[in-house]
C-alpha cells in the first residue's frame, strides 16, 4: 500500500497563488497554518470585546491562575448563542477567507462556536465539550469539510489542539452507526460528535503550539481532537465548504463513516 504523504505548513497570504491547487492541496491531507493574520486578531478583538460585556472581565483575566470567577452552565450556553448568531463576527470571518483568496460567494459555513476547555482537572462546561478523537466527516457525511480552528489566545501543545495526519485514509473503528445529531440536541451530556477510542502511538500524533493571531485549517477528514493540560483554553472554530467542489476537486474518501445522511443543511452561504 503507497504511504500516505502529508506536509503541515506555515502560510502567508502571498504564497497563494493559486486557489484550486491549495484547496486541493488540503483535500490531499496537508496541514496549514496562517500565522498572524491582522484580520483573525480584529475577530479575535471583537469576541473579547462580547466576552467582557457578557463575563465582566477580559480573556486574558479570565485565564489567569488567580481568577476567582468560573463559568456557570446556562451564562456560558448563552454566550456561545450569541456568538453563534453574530452577524460581525460572520463579517470579519468573510474578510478572512478573502485574504486566503477563498470566494465567500461559493463558501458556505457551519456556525461559528466558541469552545472551552477546562483543565484536567474541571468539569467540562458548555455546548462543546472537549472532544475525543474524531472525524467530523463521521458526523455530517460530507468529505469537502475545511476545519478553521482560531485559539483567542497562545496555546501550546499540551492545551491546545491533536490531529493524527497518518490515519489520514485509514480506515479505524469509531461510532458513527450509534451516534445521533438529535440525542446531542436533547441530551447534556451526549457527545457533539462519533468519536473512536482507539490509542494512537504517540510519534503518529501531532500537537500544536499557535500564537494568537494563528488560524490552523485542515481537511475535515483528518482524525483530530482536543487536548487537555493543566491550563484551561479558550478558541473559535468553524467549518466551510465551497457549492462547487465537489466537480473541481479530489475529494477524500468515505472509508469508514457508517453515517447514512449527508448534513448539507448545517452549513449556510456566508453572502445572503
């Protein structure tokens, strides 16, 4: 069997030169990471902005070891809505795929979501829970997923984010006869997304050290998941797809989603 070949790779916008040859490139498996994009820090300054009308403190505070406040269940629930429904945040999101040269005209976009990750040693809070080891393809049975995932502040390898590009088109057992979208909906404590329990060596696995102002973006496809440290993490993240891309492009393979239903309704154009 040919070895799956991957690259993870710093970008800038001048490197783009060619908009089909690099979403294709991520459609292959290749990682990439936007270093300090002037556009992610205005949307990281807005989300800020929201997080201390709403908590009474920046995230920079509400990070820091001494911070005597927490979050409550419903007070962050209500905030992840209200980013979720943000209609500037969705704006400055559109200026940055335009500076990646996406077009926002044929992009649609799942909702932008803001995840908390405790440390070790709390209890997970929120709509999005930390996550285990998953596909998102697994989950909505849509292979032309890009992930964008945006830490509001530096994070390093033991609190930020894994992927495991070797398994990249490797078929490993997951969940995803068993999981339902609509028991996540109803029930607290169900998973937001299938996942698999199988241990990964750990020279396969890849962590993350990103600086804020970073945007990490991947193929959808890629098995990844959070990682909990002894400090607690704080990041945006969405997914987008182009209407077209299924006739441009080389799509990853369905080899072992044993979803049923593709989940196209999740992502709306970004340009109404």
């Amino acid at each position: 069997m040919k070895k799956f070949k991957y690259k993870i790779e710093y970008i800038t916008r001048k490197e783009i030169k060619d908009l089909n040859f690099f979403k294709q490139s991520i459609f292959n498996g290749n990682i990439y990471i936007f270093k300090k994009s002037s556009v992610c820090l205005d949307l990281i300054r807005l989300t800020n902005k929201f997080f201390y009308q709403y908590f009474g403190l920046s995230i920079q505070d509400f990070l820091k070891e001494d911070n005597p406040i927490s979050f409550k269940t419903n007070k962050l629930i209500e905030f992840q809505k209200k980013i979720k429904n943000s209609q500037s945040l969705i704006a400055l999101f559109c200026k940055l795929l335009e500076e990646l040269q996406f077009d926002v005209q044929e992009t649609h976009s799942d909702k932008i979501t803001f995840r908390y990750s405790p440390d070790l040693k709390k209890e997970p809070l929120g709509i999005l829970k930390p996550s285990k080891a998953h596909r998102d393809t697994w989950a909505s049975n849509v292979f032309n997923q890009i992930n964008w995932w945006i830490p509001l502040h530096n994070v390093q390898e033991s609190n930020s984010i894994f992927i495991v590009p070797d398994y990249f088109d490797k078929k490993i057992s997951n969940n995803s006869d068993k999981w339902s979208f609509k028991k996540y909906k109803k029930f607290k404590n169900y998973p937001s997304t299938p996942y698999s329990e199988l241990k990964f060596k750990e020279n396969h696995i890849k962590r993350f050290e990103l600086q804020q102002g970073d945007i990490l973006f991947f193929s959808g496809n890629h098995i990844h998941g959070s990682v909990l440290g002894e400090k607690k993490r704080i990041n945006l993240e969405t997914r987008t797809i182009g209407i077209n891309d299924e006739k441009k492009f080389n799509l990853p393979n369905n080899i072992d989603s044993k979803s049923k239903e593709k989940k196209i309704e999740w992502f709306s154009p970004l340009i109404k």
